[in-house]
C-alpha cells in the first residue's frame, strides 16, 4: 500500500502578519494599503510619529493608542515598526507581565527596554578564504583512550582565482573542518586570530559528486587569500548585559548563568559607556526599537514613575502605549483617571484615537484576513461575516474563518459557503451570546 504525501512549507498565520506598514502615501493615508483599512486619521498621526523619530524628534516622549477593543491598536505599533525598517527592533508586551515573584517591576521593564534597542557592531578580520584544493589529516591516538584515534594536525591548500597556498593547520582548526562537513572543492574562511572556520559553500568550479545536492554554490574567491574582510553583528543592549554579567563572575562561569537574577546597575552602565565608545569609533550604529506596551492600564503607579524617567533616557526606544479603558482607577491607588493613567505622564504623551470600523470597512478587512488565512468565501458568507462583525464583534467574526474553512472541507467544497458560516457560529459562540448564556443558566453556575 503506497500513501502519496505532499510536502508543505510550515507557515503560521498571525494576528498581524498581513501588516506591512501604515498605508500611508506622500503623507496621505489610503482607504485600504498595506494590510490597513480605515482609521484614517490615526494612520496619519503614526505616520507624522515616524518621520519625528526618522528625523530624532522623539526625545523624551512616547505615544498613547487609545480606542476600544477591536480597533487596530496593536496593527498600529506593528506598523510602525515596519515603517522603520526590517532591522528594527519590535518587543512587545502586556502591561501584567511585569508582575513577578522573582524579579522585580522595575527589572522586567528595563529588560524590555534594553530588548527594544539594537547595535549594529562591524567588526573587520583578517581571514584566510578560499576553496579547499587539497585537504590532508593526519589522525593519532586519544591521550586518554588509546582505541580511539583523534585529527592532531592537517595539511590545508586554498585556491583563489589568482593565488594558490598550502598551510599547515593545528588539530583545533582541522577538527572544526571535519566536524563542518569540509571537504575539497569547498569555499571556507579561516580567521587569522581564533582559527574559527566558516563554510561559505561549494565552489561552482569544482568538481560535482552528484547531479543534485542541497550544498549552495558560490563563487571562486577572487583576490588574495588572506584579506580582511567586514563582519556585521546586531545585538541587543540586554543581550550585552547578558554577556558582561555572566564572564563578570566566577559563579556563572562554573554554573551557568541565571538569567532570571538581577543585573546590577554597574554592569549596564560599563555597557552604556562600550556602546557610546564604539558609536563614537565608528565601529557600531544605534537601532532604536519600538517597544510596545499593550493594556497599558495594567501597569502601577511605581512603573508608571519608572516609565517617567526611563523615556528621558539617552538610549531609550520608542515607547508606544496602547489602553481600551474610559476613566479607571490607577493601580495603587485610589484615584481615577483618563485611560487608568497619572495625568503627569499623559501630559507628555502624544495621543492617537482609534474609532469602531464602519460596515464596510469590517466587510474589507474580512476580506484581507480571508486572503491572508488562505480561506476562499462565497459572497453570502462574505455578508454574513460582516453582518456578524457588525453586530456582535470584528474580532468574533475574524476567529470564524478558519472553523468554517474546516466545516467546508469536511463537506468536500474548497469554498466556504453561508451554511458553513451559520455553522461554525453555532459551534463558537461569541460573547455576548456566552453572556445571555451566563444570565440564562445564572441558578447552575458556581459563585
């Protein structure tokens, strides 16, 4: 019995992938682009943000999204984010998280904002590269176990497209050659101070083993064989914390490092200061983020004071808050304010309102996630959708995409039909049908 399995590329669907910017053309925002509909104003304003942080106007401030439930304000910060560049940090976050037993609120908030800046560190080496000629090892017995036979030293010949060389290489060098999968006919980097080899790929003018092989071709180098070569490393503040304060102690050095600990004050100051040298050498760039805080309202009036502070940081990111809450009590204490926010601090915030999507701005962004999820709808499952996301919920609405997929196909059609709609939102029901459910059965349930 043969079973015919096709090979599928494994792909996730986010709740935001289909963002790619804020649809925004010569300051102009579009009815539908780039993944966005409606909320016109709004993308204007996050456009106008964008170019005030291009253009380093964004010292000191942040940016409140505030709208109800549903609207787009997390697609916002995520387009943001992609108006910045690929290269730009993204972190995101849910203002509870900074609630833990064992670290502290403060510590959870500046590792989010250290997470939420890159270095761009260029680094040039010397390096001997090209493609693997003739490849000679010479193997000798184990100084602890005798049975068993070790590299212990190798004979190297490198070719170019101008220069050819032989060197003898240390067991070290030939080891890590082996244990890489080198072999002759391959284009390597050898570094000239740590002997670290890199497999580039196979040299196009080699001679092929097989008619088909996974090995990328490249290139015969060209050039010299030893040459120096520019290496680009992004990093994040918090990782260089991470690697100062663990090689800054024996302990973690014998036990691993905890990440979960502290990491004192000193150790992200002799960071600071790496950076702004290096910054000033010209050897690294700074990658200023976004760091998102979602249910913003979650946060105490102690992080709301660290935030405070943290925003007139030299190396802060760009901070954007989003919050769905009317007037709310500030947590830790007893006074109520716009968004569950200190006055203080939404002084200093620039301020985006998002609105509730009109009809048929729910029926374009159905259509949008359809495409995205890969579900084919017939126009009676379209209006049906929209009269759904109307009514009940544009998020509700959404969440029944793919259930009635699977209901079309358990009945043979690729194509998602009105029934297979009313079907699935008769499996999954939406809130306030749960809601009307509660208050029905409100006797049964526990209290």
């Amino acid at each position: 019995m043969s079973v015919s399995v096709s090979a599928r590329r494994f792909e996730r669907v986010g709740a935001h992938s289909h963002i790619k910017g804020l649809g925004v053309r010569n300051g102009v925002a579009l009815p539908v682009a780039d993944g966005f509909v409606g909320q016109a104003e709004a993308r204007r304003a996050a456009w106008v943000v964008v170019q005030m942080i291009k253009q380093g106007k964004m010292a000191g401030r942040a940016v409140l999204i505030a709208g109800p439930p549903g609207t787009g304000k997390t697609a916002l910060a995520v387009a943001i984010a992609r108006e910045l560049g690929e290269d730009t940090p993204f972190v995101a976050i849910s203002g509870s998280e900074i609630y833990s037993a064992e670290v502290k609120k403060t510590e959870v908030l500046t590792r989010a904002l250290r997470s939420a800046i890159g270095v761009r560190v260029r680094e040039y080496r010397r390096v001997y590269e090209g493609m693997v000629k003739k490849l000679e090892v010479r193997f000798d017995r184990h100084p602890y176990n005798p049975w068993y036979q070790i590299p212990v030293e190798g004979v190297v010949t490198l070719k170019t497209a101008s220069e050819e060389r032989t060197f003898t290489v240390d067991g070290a060098i030939i080891s890590e050659m082996l244990a890489k999968g080198v072999s002759e006919g391959d284009v390597v980097w050898i570094d000239e101070e740590t002997g670290r080899v890199y497999k580039v790929g196979r040299a196009q003018a080699a001679e092929r083993k097989y008619d088909l092989a996974s090995a990328k071709l490249v290139e015969l180098p060209k050039g010299p064989i030893l040459k120096e070569k520019e290496f680009v490393h992004t990093v994040t503040l918090h990782d260089l914390d991470l690697m100062h304060s663990r090689s800054g102690s024996i302990f973690s050095l014998l036990f691993g490092g905890g990440e979960e600990r502290e990491i004192p004050p000193d150790v992200r100051r002799g960071v600071d200061e790496t950076v702004k040298k290096w910054v000033d050498e010209g050897r690294a760039e700074l990658l200023p983020g976004v760091l998102f805080i979602d249910d913003v309202h979650m946060l105490d009036i102690e992080a709301f004071s660290f935030l405070s502070r943290a925003m007139e940081s030299d190396l802060a990111p760009i901070i954007v808050l989003a919050s769905n809450r009317g007037f709310a009590k500030i947590r830790g204490t007893d006074y109520e304010a716009p968004h569950g926010m200190p006055l203080d601090l939404l002084d200093r915030l620039l301020i985006i309102e998002t609105r509730p999507y009109t009809r048929d701005e729910i029926r374009e962004i159905l259509k949008i996630r359809a495409a995205e999820e890969k579900v084919d709808l017939d126009e009676e499952a379209l209006e049906l959708l929209t009269e759904i996301g109307a009514e009940k919920s544009l998020r509700y609405a959404v969440q029944l995409l793919t259930p009635a997929k699977i209901l079309a196909s358990e009945r043979g059609s690729e194509r998602v039909g009105r029934k297979d709609v009313e079907e699935a939102a008769k499996l999954f029901v939406s809130v306030k049908d749960s809601a009307a459910h509660l208050k029905q059965y409100e006797e049964i349930f526990l209290k």
